[in-house]
C-alpha cells in the first residue's frame, strides 16, 4: 500500500470510529477509559496534536466538536451521567497502577 492510500484507510478508519462512538452517546467516557484506557476526549486530545504537528492550530474546544458531533457542553448536557463511586475508585486504582511515562 502506497503512502497516500494508507493515509486515506486510516482517515476513512478514523471517522468510522468517530461515527462509532458517536452513534454510541450511552456509553460513558468513563467506561471507554476503564475498559480500554481512552475516550472521546482523549480522541480529541490526539487529533488536535496531529493538526499540530501538521502546523494547523486546532483547540482542543474544536477538536472535541469534531469528536462529539457537537460543542462537549451540549453533549455533556444530553448524554454525559454522573460516575459511580465504585467507577471513580477502579479509575483512580487503574491510574495508580499505570508506570510512569
């Protein structure tokens, strides 16, 4: 596969992604986090340092719109639930565990 052509399948992969979650506003970024160690917001951290990277200035407010399809705040206000005292501790114990970077 040539350069450009895989530059394409991951953008392509990236929105299929996007779209995924999405689609998918019940589950919780705590749970991503819990179970697979990102979330949206993490999503949006990474995409707002690849435009960086690429010398376009992308805020992380903006990125989080492309994530969520929407401005965090009203996605926050529609979809985002309180944690539960026992999500709170496992991430609390799974970011105690990690090694440091």
């Amino acid at each position: 596969m040539d350069d450009v052509t895989q530059t394409e399948v991951e953008a392509a992969a990236f929105r299929r992604l996007v779209e995924h979650l999405r689609d998918r506003p019940e589950v919780q970024n705590i749970e991503l986090m819990l179970l697979a160690d990102f979330c949206r917001n993490c999503l949006s951290k990474w995409y707002a340092a690849a435009a960086d990277e690429r010398g376009h200035e992308v805020s992380y407010d903006e990125a989080r719109e492309v994530v969520y399809g929407m401005p965090y705040a009203e996605w926050k206000a529609k979809h985002q639930k309180d944690a539960t005292p026992e999500q709170l501790a496992a991430l609390k114990a799974k970011s105690a565990a990690k090694p440091s970077r």
